[in-house]
C-alpha cells in the first residue's frame, strides 16, 4: 500500500473558547485534520492541533518524503520523516504536522489489518474509559453551575482551567472558584485543576504554585495541572517535592527527547503528552513506556477533534494505569464529524472504538459546514 496523496483540511468557525488571555474567535483555525490516501484507494486520518496554515506548509515540506512510501509502516516512515527534517528544527510546526500524518499512518495500518488500534498497540488493558469534563473557569456561581451542569451530564471527573485563576493577584478568589466547582461537581466527583500557566505573559512562580497546592489539597483535587511555565523544570521538580497534591504536565513538550529530563529530574507525577503535537502515536506510546519506567503515570492531554480523541481512547487502552481521558463535551470540532458521536454510559464512561484503525466513521456534511474544502471532504469522508 503505496501514499499517493497528502492533504490537510482545517476546521474554521466554531473553535470553543480555550481561555487564554488573547482568545481565539470562533472563525480561528486551530484543528487540522490530516488525510493520507493511498493507490488502494484507502484513506487515513490525524489530527493537528496547530493552525491550518502552518499544517499545509508543513506538509509542503515532508509530501516528497512521503509519496509513494509504505501506508502500513508508522513508526518508520514517521522516524523518517522526523530524521530528514532535523536540521529545520525539532519540535515545532514539522514535529506538529509530523503528529497527524502519523495518526493517518496508524489508521491506515489498523485498517489493512482488519482491527482495532489498541490491539496493534500491544493489546486492550480496558474496554472503556472514564471520560473528564475539560472546562474552563468562571467566577464562583457561574463555575458552580458549570460544574452541577457537567455531572448532571454523567461525567464522574471534571478538570476546570485557566479563566481567572491565578490571573488577578488574589488568593481568595482562586479559592473561591475551587470551592465553588467542588460544590457543583459533589464530593464523589473527581476534580482537577489545571493553572494553564503556558498563557502569555504568566504571572506566578513557584511560590504561588506551592501556596496553592496547599490549598488544593483542602478540596480533594486529584491534581494540579501547569501549575508553572512550561519550562520551569527545576521549579516543578521543586513542586512536585513539597505539593501534597500530584503534580502534572507536559502538554507543551514534543518528542520524546524533550521528556527525559522531566523524567529524570521526578518533576511529574502525571505526564500529559498531546498525541497531536508530540510526534503522534508513535511518540507517544515511546513517552509512556518510558514514563512507566519511571514510575510517573501517564494520561494524553487532550484539546481535541474527534479524531484525536478517538487516538486518545485506544492509547488508553493500551497502558494500564491510564485510566482517564480528556473530552470537551458540545465541541462541534467533535460531535459534529463522526455519524455517531461518543455518549457516556451511566458510569461517566467512554467504550473503546472495536471497528478497525481508529474506528470512526465521519460525516461529510458537518466536515462541509466547519471547512472551505468540498474535495478534501470527500476524501475525508471515505476516511
């Protein structure tokens, strides 16, 4: 099965708010999806969570290395694709696009075999995940309601993030939004929270950070997410010592490379790669084998289409401790392009996709209504 096609299809019009301090319209470009097409007629699908310009100049740059090879060999082509383009810089928009064509590369391969993505990543440890509401901060009531709404819904774990939390120079007020989002959820919800301090212009340090820790710990918050700049490692390492809550992140890193001295180092106790910006399934299966060995629990981070949640899901399902995964209920990026979308069973559980590849089969008509691309849906829609 030869690669005779590479295109990218951006999703324009309804991006969900992400909270950072200079927020993204609903008109923004911030999804890709990645189609990889082969002389069989075959398509397979990823996912880039980078603007869809940089994704059609990226893979400007690597469809030489890719048409006419293998469509069944992931992790060759995509160490390939990253060895030929190490001299452009690792890590950003090629590491990125690289991620999606991988994910396409996977289902493709999960097709040809006539099975599901997590038994070709060395078998299924679960047949269904707990799913975590992913939500933004609000002030206390409306962060209450938000929280009440989100269990009313089935979800047994909610993660709120970023808002005003840590942005206004008062602790009550953090307090108070915690306090409020526990009060909505119930006590028998598990709750995390996450500072995103990967926003422009982050204010606190690592003295904030353990200031709050000690306050999350009174709210029973399953962990402190981002807590401080992405590359604050000796900080975090510091953190992870002294918080009485775990730590977590690793969501802005790419490649494996940039993880072990995160590893080394104990700065996490939870690592939260993003299989659409790291390197894609291939990475990311390597970051959480080797985060195993260090004893640090890995759990993808997860901002995603339904084609990254779908890749998500079956990596869930192939490590043990993974036993939750990030979903952004209402988010039409991934409601809206599969012909059967995900619901939680009475547990506030997702099923493991059991059809071949990734298992998704996606629905031209909401591709049509959130791209300007009516051939690149096509080509989706037999994905």
């Amino acid at each position: 099965m030869k690669i005779v096609k590479v295109e990218a299809l951006g999703l324009f019009g309804k991006s969900p708010k992400g909270g950072w301090s200079n927020e993204i319209r609903p008109e923004d470009s911030i999804h890709a999806l990645v189609l990889v097409r082969t002389e069989s007629g075959k398509t397979g699908v990823g996912s880039v969570f980078t603007d869809a310009r940089l994704v059609k100049a990226g893979l400007d740059v690597l469809r030489p290395l890719l048409i006419g090879e293998s469509a069944v060999e992931p992790m060759r082509v995509s160490e390939k694709l990253h060895q030929n383009t190490f001299w452009m810089g690792r890590g950003g928009t090629l590491t990125h696009v690289i991620s999606g064509i991988d994910i396409a590369l996977w289902d493709l391969f999960g097709k040809a075999c006539g099975q599901p993505l997590h038994r070709l990543l060395g078998g299924s440890h679960r047949d269904k995940v707990r799913a975590y509401a992913s939500i933004l901060m609000e002030e206390p009531d409306l962060m209450r309601e938000r929280t009440a709404h989100f269990r009313a819904q089935g979800f047994r774990a909610i993660k709120i993030g970023w808002g005003p939390f840590g942005r206004r120079d008062d602790p009550r007020l953090d307090e108070a939004i915690v306090r409020a989002a526990r009060e909505g959820a119930g006590e028998d919800c598990r709750l995390m929270v996450d500072a995103g301090a990967s926003d422009a212009w982050w204010p606190n340090g690592l003295k904030w950070a353990l200031n709050t820790a000690r306050m999350l710990k009174d709210y029973d918050i399953a962990w402190f997410e981002e807590a401080l700049h992405p590359d604050a490692l000796d900080d975090f390492r510091q953190l992870r010592l002294q918080s009485p809550v775990p730590i977590a992140g690793g969501e802005c890193l790419t490649r494996r490379q940039s993880f072990l001295p995160w590893f080394e180092a104990r700065a996490l106790d939870i690592v939260q790669p993003d299989v659409t910006k790291v390197g894609g399934i291939t990475e990311q299966l390597r970051i959480a084998r080797m985060a195993e060995d260090f004893g640090i629990r890995y759990i993808g981070h997860g901002w995603n289409t339904a084609v990254g949640l779908a890749a998500d899901l079956h990596l869930s399902a192939a490590f043990p401790h993974t036993d939750m995964v990030e979903f952004i209920g209402g988010s039409p990026y991934i409601d809206d392009i599969v012909e059967t979308p995900w619901t939680l069973d009475a547990e506030g559980m997702l099923e493991i996709p059991q059809a071949p590849g990734l298992g998704l089969r996606l629905k031209a008509q909401g591709l049509a209504e959130l791209s300007a691309d009516p051939e690149t849906v096509a080509l989706l829609s037999e994905a």
